[in-house]
C-alpha cells in the first residue's frame, strides 16, 4: 500500500515537474542559462524566483526566501572580512600587494549586490528575450552547428570547471604553505583544519572564537566569493553568445543573397529590418541591465592581470606554488580575454548584413533597403560599460611564404596550374616547418626552465618570447599554406577584373622584387652582423676567463646556446640542429614582414588602377560604368576582407613582436656596450628593426589611403553626373577598408602621426586622447612596464660568470 502511494506521488510530481519545465525542448537562452543560474544560487547568487518554471513572466524576487536570505548573509560576512581586513592594512601599512585582499572583498560585496539589482529587473528583460528567441526559434531562421542551449552549456561549465580547479590550487597551494611553515618552524599541530581556518581566516579569528561550524562556513563564504568573480564572467559570456547568435541567424538568412542571383523585394527587407531592430532593442535593454556588472568585470579583470603580473619575478618558495600562480595567471587572462572576444562577437555579426547588402545589384535597391544599410553604417551595436566603452575588438587592444608572380602585372599564379607534384613540395615544405616548429618550441622551453632557475629580468625574458613567437608565426604559416590554395584562387578571380584594356598597365613585378631584395639584403646583413657580434662576445670570454678551449665550434655553441646544454649533454649534430632553427626562425620574423608588405602593396595597386579610371572617368554620367565601378570596388573589399582573414593571426604576432621588441631595443639604449663591435651591431638591429616595421605599416596602410581616395574621387563628381549607382558606390567606399589584425586594430596612416607627434612633443598633454591609435599607447604602455620591471630586477636573472666547462 505504502509502495503504490509512493509511487503515485512519484508520478504526480513528475507530471508537475513536466508541466513546469513545459516546452523544454525550445532552443531558448533561458533555458540554456538554467543550469548556470542555478548552481549560482547554491552560493547566493542571482536570487531570483521561478527559474524552473517555462514562462518568464513568472520569473520575479521574493524578497522574504530562503535565496535572499543567503545571498545578504554573505554579503554581509564579506563586508566583515573587508572591514577587518582594511583595519590590518591601517596597522601594518598598505602597498600594492596587500591591498588585494580588501579589493577582492569589496569587489565580490559589488558583484553580488549588481546581480541582486539585475533579478529586480530580470523578469522585463527575459519576457522580451523569450519574445525574440521564439521568433528566432521558427523558419526561415535556422541554427547551424551546435544549438543555443549546448553552446552556453558547454562554455558555462568549462569555465566552471576551470575555476573549481584554480580554487582547489588555490587552497592547496596555502594549505602546502602552512605544512612547511610548520615544519620550519617545528610546531606541534594534531588537528590540520583548525591551523588551517585559523590561518586563513586570522582577521576573523582576532574577533570570533574557533568553532569547526564557523571554520566551515567561513570556508563554504571564500569558495562562494571566488565564484563570483567567476561567474560574473561566465554570465556576460553567455549573454553575448546568446545575442551573437540571434544576429548570425540574420546573417546565415541573408547569405542565399550573397551571390547577386536572388533579388528580394521591399517586403522581404521590412521583415530583416524588423528582426535586425528587435535584436537591437533586446541589446539595448540588456545592456541597460547589466552595464555596472560590465563595468565591473573589465575593472576587476584588468587589476588582477597587473597585480598578478607585478609579481612574476618574484621567485616563490615551492613548485606547488608555481603551478597555482602560473596557471591563475593563465586562466585570468584567457577568461578575461573570452569576455571581450564573446561580447565584441555581438558587434562583428550585427555588422555582417552590411558585407551582403554590399553585393545586391541597384534593381534591387528600395526604400527599406536604404534605411536598413544607413542604420548598419550609423548604428553603434555592441555592450557597453556604462556608456564609458564599447566592447569591440579594438578595445581588447587598447587595454606568411613568398607569392608568386604571374607575367608583369599579376600577383599570384592560377591556382588551378598547381598540379600534384606541387603538392608534394608542399609536404616537404611543412616536414621542415615542422622540425623548425619543434626546435623553436624545444629552445623556448630550455630559456623557461634556466629563467626558472636564475630568475626573470626585463632582458632575459626575450630570448623565450622571440623563439616562442617565431614558432607560432611558423604554425601561421602552415596555417596559410593549408588554405593558399583557395585564397589564390580567389586573389586571381578579382584580380582579372584589372587587367581590362580600360585600366592602365602597372609593373606590380617590379615593385614586389625591389622591396623583397631589399628587406632581405639587409636583413641577412644583420644576421651576419649578429653572427660576427656573438663570436666576439666568446671569444672574450674565453679571454677574461681563461677557458682551456679545445674547440672553438663546441665553446661557441655552448655558450650562444646555454639554455639548452646547461641541461642536456653537448653534441655536433644537436648544435647544427640548433644553429639551423636559429636561422630559420630569424628568418621567418623578418619574412612574416616581408610578406604583409607585398600582401598589402599588391592590393594598394589595383586600389590605386581603379582610382586612376575613376578619376578619368569623373564627367562619365552612365549608369552602367559606374554599376561597373561598383562591382570592382565591392570585389576588392571582398579581397581584403578575405585577406585579413587569411593573414590576421601573422598581422597581430608580426607587430605584437615588433612592438615588444621595438621597447626592449629602447631599453638597450640605456645600457653600455662593452665593445664597439656591439655597438655597431646594436645601432645597425635597432635601426633595420624601426624601418622594417615602419615599412611594413607605411604599405599596410597604403590600402586604407587609396580605399578613401574612391570615395573622394567620387565626392567630386558633379550633380549632373550623379545616378544611383554612382550614389552606391559614394555611400560603400565612406568608411574604406584596411589590412586589420582579425578586426581588434586597423593599420592607418594616424600610426605614423600620432606616434611622432608623441616623440616631439614628449608630452601628451596637446593631443587629443580619443585620437590616439591604439598601437601608440601600446608602445609608450610596454616601455613604462620594461623600464618598471628594468628597474626592479637589476641584480636578478644573471648566469654565474666564467661558468663554462670543456
């Protein structure tokens, strides 16, 4: 009797259960954030109501539950811990690291309180989600790949997972503190998790007495303010893959026009525009929402990269340690980076129609049309934080094989004339990429394990960032080599429409070989240099320290490449090995400059073909010419659009090298040279280094100026002359095009300007700050960090002198 009442009950539960999770099976955000928002509440987050019912409207606050009474218990024992601990600060004084403490408990008592506010306000901006999402949820949108709700899913709980792990380091890594303080010490503890909640909890103990209750509760409250932090983060993230989302619905829509053969009608453009503006206003509201959490996050984030980076020379006590703060540091800024990657992906997708509209003949052009493509180019669509910032991929950087020629003017060859005999040589050129890849890899890993031993220094952390970073230009490259194929095959297809007896000829050839020997000239003249200034420095050595050298080749190798045989025994094929992979990756830094100048000459060009035809063209009043001039100006956006794709990821490790480099050459001007032939060879570095980057900027932007130049040909056309593909082509090349490192910086000529103005004026108080291109704060940001950190390690990160032995 007992069983069959049981499982009636069972069964009505269950029934009630469905009946409350109804409609489950709907590709919602809601629904996909549940798991989230629960698992949230368990530490008194996000107190809000009915979040296992299925419609929105019975979401709300109760402000008399269980949820809020959690939620202010833990705020209210963190603003206890804040207290106590700025009283510790007021006794023993307050630097820059000490002070972490009452931040992180002030900003997680913040956290808490914004995500209290946003459940006030939850239940508006769901209903009006659910709105969009069920629209989103029917034909003709369609989802491709993985569903909303799997995406939020699959990111919440790995970065969850990813947190659990840094706090169980975290509390390992004090825990194994404690047990070496008490062994240094020789104390006597029999019970370890009451030394253990004594010590991590002092500044609540000096109050209370110990009780196992409050030792688990004052544990279960600093678990619970690690995963605020946390889960600040993950909720922004969620939010924007939910919103990118319903905008790359609308893009995945519009693609089928992308080929120019379907021309909808007006009818067809009112419905997009309608869903396009329900999206923005479902933006607007959640950004209304959650602005302050935004605001907060990037705050939080940004001071605890720099707090963490403040301390990577410091050399800490155990290797339990190390891997705690190498791998918080990690996942700090590979979370903090994934915040602004998923909300600056909202404005990439809320900008794509307007690449498609690009396409559409002028039959097809309509009122609604027109107003859809002045709102893309008018309307700023992204988060914000508080109306202080956009979240774009800009504002994270606030915060390459030879081609080939074709005749006298082309700069590729066909791709269909690549036959499979070519493909063989392909192989062969990624097996040696590869056996570069392993060295360079091998190489950076030896300089890690010797600045692990002696300690880091502003100097010495070069050698692994340069063989690091070549070896990921050299994966780039393998990268492009995969794809070359299809991108020349492209390249070739736009690039036929300029070789029409209308454009004037251009000897492209010449241009691509003269830059070519150039930079490579010089730069074998460096390595040469380089080579000669090495050998100099052993030979000195070997003086000063009187080396009994048996041979000179095995004193040259272990001493130009200690990182390596400091731990492993020497061998000549071992140093021919290395002395290849220094070559290649040498080589390959220079070559990734080399190959952005003649990528992005060779576009400048036929920017600069058309320009000369428009130009000659100004009084041309045919409507099709100008339709013709469209179309051409249309498919070198395309190119460079597909360009910066293909050779985004070598722009931003070409000049995030460069940079980096450009300041620790600075930095060397202050030091003395002990010789002149280090001299000669540092004057001659620095200086190739300064042109060739400056070079590769002055051609990248060269696309940006002629892309600008069409539109101002165009503004000088005379009414008369004026049609409505000619006003197309004016309203398409306003804004121009440029070579862009995956969208997070363009490449302009303001780099040069701003970048001298700030050198002769040796002040910033006369410019203005909104102008100032990113690339510029970033130089003068990485040399105040060198010449910080210069500062603050001398005497650290040095080799025993005279420490070879034959």
């Amino acid at each position: 009797m007992l069983v069959s009442k049981g499982v009636h009950a069972l069964r009505n539960w269950r029934q009630k259960f469905r009946t409350e999770v109804g409609g489950d099976e709907e590709d919602t955000f809601l629904r996909g954030i549940r798991p989230l928002v629960i698992l949230g509440q368990m530490f008194g987050m996000f107190p809000i109501d009915g979040v296992m019912r299925g419609e929105p409207a019975q979401l709300r606050l109760k402000w008399f539950s269980f949820r809020v009474l959690l939620n202010l218990t833990v705020v209210v024992t963190a603003l206890l811990q804040a207290f106590y601990e700025y009283q510790r600060l007021m006794v023993i004084g307050i630097n820059a690291k000490n002070v972490s403490g009452f931040v992180f408990f002030v900003d997680a008592c913040l956290i808490n309180v914004l995500f209290l506010n946003l459940a006030t306000v939850w239940r508006s901006v769901a209903t009006k989600w659910d709105e969009v999402d069920r629209t989103f949820n029917r034909p003709p949108f369609l989802m491709v790949g993985w569903s909303l709700r799997k995406r939020l899913v699959v990111v919440s709980f790995t970065l969850l997972i990813l947190s659990v792990v840094e706090h169980c380091l975290s509390v390992y890594s004090a825990a194994h503190t404690q047990f070496i303080e008490i062994q240094k010490c020789n104390w006597t503890v029999t019970n370890q998790f009451r030394h253990y909640a004594l010590r991590r909890f002092a500044e609540m103990y000096l109050i209370f007495p110990y009780h196992i209750l409050s030792a688990m509760f004052f544990t279960y409250v600093s678990s619970a303010l690690t995963i605020y932090w946390n889960y600040q983060d993950i909720f922004i993230i969620c939010i924007s893959i939910g919103i990118a989302t319903r905008f790359q619905q609308i893009n995945n829509h519009l693609k089928m026009l992308s080929d120019g053969v379907i021309i909808p009608n007006e009818d067809f453009w009112i419905r997009v525009r309608t869903h396009y503006v329900s999206v923005c206003e479902l933006l607007d509201d959640v950004d209304r929402a959650i602005s302050w959490t935004m605001l907060i996050s990037c705050a939080t984030n940004l001071y605890y990269i720099c707090l963490q980076i403040l301390h990577v020379s410091q050399k800490l006590a155990s290797t339990v340690d190390d891997i705690y703060y190498w791998f918080s540091l990690m996942f700090l800024l590979a979370r903090t980076v994934t915040v602004f990657l998923s909300a600056a992906h909202i404005h990439d997708c809320a900008k794509k129609p307007l690449e498609i509209i690009m396409k559409i003949p002028n039959v097809g052009w309509c009122v609604e049309l027109e107003r859809f493509s002045a709102q893309l180019k008018s309307e700023k669509v992204a988060l914000s934080g508080m109306g202080f910032f956009n979240l774009t991929r800009q504002l994270l950087f606030s915060v390459r094989e030879n081609p080939l020629i074709r005749r006298n003017v082309t700069f590729v060859r066909a791709a269909e004339e690549i036959d499979d005999r070519k493909e063989r040589f392909h192989l062969a050129i990624a097996s040696g990429s590869g056996i570069t890849m392993v060295g360079g890899f091998l190489i950076m890993i030896a300089a890690l394990v010797r600045l692990n031993r002696i300690g880091l220094n502003a100097l010495n952390s070069a050698e692994p960032i340069f063989f690091g970073m070549c070896t990921l230009l050299n994966v780039f490259f393998v990268r492009l080599a995969i794809l070359w194929r299809d991108f020349m095959t492209f390249w070739t297809q736009r690039e036929e429409l300029f070789f029409a007896r209308p454009y004037g000829a251009i000897n492209l050839r010449r241009r691509v070989v003269w830059v070519a020997v150039c930079i490579i000239v010089a730069a074998f003249v460096e390595h040469a240099m380089c080579v000669i200034n090495q050998s100099y420095n052993v030979y000195q050595e070997s003086l000063t320290c009187k080396y009994n050298v048996s041979s000179p080749i095995k004193l040259y190798a272990m001493l130009t490449f200690r990182v390596v045989y400091q731990s492993i025994p020497y061998s000549h094929l071992l140093t021919i090995y290395l002395l290849y992979t220094t070559v290649a990756l040498t080589f390959i830094w220079t070559f990734t400059d080399l190959f952005i100048m003649l990528v992005s000459t060779s576009i400048g060009c036929r920017f600069g073909q058309l320009n000369k035809r428009i130009d000659a063209n100004r009084y041309n009043s045919s409507e099709a010419f100008w339709g013709e001039m469209r179309a051409h100006f249309v498919g070198l956006m395309e190119l460079v659009e597909r360009a910066n794709r293909m050779v985004g990821p070598l722009v931003i490790a070409s000049c995030a090298n460069d940079v980096y480099f450009l300041c620790l050459q600075t930095l060397n001007t202050m030091e003395s040279k002990p010789h002149a032939i280090n001299e000669w060879y540092f004057r001659y570095s620095f200086l190739f280094l300064i042109v060739r980057t400056t070079a590769k900027l002055w051609f990248a932007a060269e696309v940006n100026e002629e892309s600008l130049r069409t539109h101002k040909l165009v503004q000088t056309v005379q009414s008369e002359q004026y049609n409505d593909e000619l006003e197309i082509l004016r309203i398409f090349s306003t804004a121009g095009v440029s070579i862009s490192g995956m969208g997070f910086f363009e490449i302009t000529r303001k780099i040069f300007l701003t970048v001298s103005s700030l050198i002769t004026s040796g002040s910033t108080e006369n410019i203005h700050l909104r102008m100032l291109p990113q690339m510029a704060g970033s130089i003068l940001t990485y040399e105040l960090v060198l010449l910080r950190f210069h500062s603050t390690s001398k005497g650290v990160g040095e080799d025993l002198p005279c420490s070879y032995k034959d």
